[in-house]
C-alpha cells in the first residue's frame, strides 16, 4: 500500500490535469484506489497531514497549526507543531510496525524524528530538523534581517530575510 498526498493542491485542478494526460503518473496511480479527503480546520499542513496519518482530528492529534502553545508558556510564545513527538497519536507507520511490517516514509509532514520507519527521507521547512521562518518569526530565537521592500522588474513588492543557517556558513 502507498499512501501519496499532494499538499495545497485543488482536486479539481488534479482532476482537469490528469484527464487532460499531462500527469501520466499520477493517472497510473490513481487507477488503485483513491479517495477524496475533507481538510482539517484548519486547513493547513501539519494540521491535515496529522489527522491523515493517524486518523485522529485536530482534537486528539494535538496539532493545531504551524506553531503549538505548550501549557504553561506565555500566550504569546509558541513552538513549532511539525515535529512527530508534538503528535499525540499513533501514525500508521508505527502501527505498521508493531505489525512486523515495513514501513517507509519519504517526505512525510510530522514524521520525523521516527524510529519506527524502517527508512525515512525527510522534507524541509521545518521537518528533518529544519528551522523554519514561522517559528524562528514567532518565537524571536536566531537572528534575522528584514530585506527592505521594493519593486521587481515585474512590478509587485518582495521582502527577503537573511536567516542563519544550522550549518554554519553563509545564510
């Protein structure tokens, strides 16, 4: 069984793509079994992708959205929510395994740190150990710089920020 999710992707979007022939691939796969999934609320993705491999809402998986209040922190200090151990139900690769089965996870949302997948290939943005911008924005560790707003020649404002790396080197 493999389990493939597409993240902020519009089924109708998919739908027109795959019928058209322009995902060759994702048409191969689709001729298994697929279902259509109603988001989480809210609607973001560690949110949705913790009830989707636990099969827990919102409520019982503990994750409310890209940054989590930990009891008895200040109200205004939060942590980042995209960690497996925030996660207060069991994904299906740990139930997998307590079956004596495989289990593979290759960029997954709040699958990592897991000891229990027998091989995992983490994402980034905030998972494989990545510090992302929402938590380093909200909790005002780490040191970064506003880039200053200004015209691109294709006409709307951009904003950068330079943000240290875990590596060392240039941001």
């Amino acid at each position: 069984m493999a389990v493939v999710g597409i993240d902020g992707f519009s089924p109708v979007v998919m739908d027109r793509l795959v019928t058209s022939g322009r995902l060759p691939a994702i048409a191969a796969l689709s001729e298994g079994v697929t279902a259509r999934l109603v988001s989480t609320l809210p609607a973001t993705t560690p949110v949705a992708w913790a009830s989707m491999m636990t099969g827990a809402p919102p409520a019982t998986t503990g994750i409310e959205g890209f940054l989590v209040h930990q009891p008895g922190d200040p109200l205004d200090e939060r942590v980042s929510g995209c960690y497996s151990y925030r996660c207060r139900a069991q994904p299906i690769w740990e139930a997998t395994s307590i079956a004596d089965k495989r289990a593979f996870v290759v960029k997954f949302p709040l699958s990592y740190p897991s000891a229990s997948a027998t091989f995992r290939l983490d994402g980034a943005a905030g998972w494989g150990g990545l510090t992302c911008l929402h938590e380093v924005a909200s909790r005002s560790i780490g040191s970064f710089e506003a880039g200053t707003a200004g015209r691109t020649p294709d006409g709307p404002a951009r904003w950068s920020w330079s943000i240290p790396t875990l590596w060392g080197g240039a941001p």
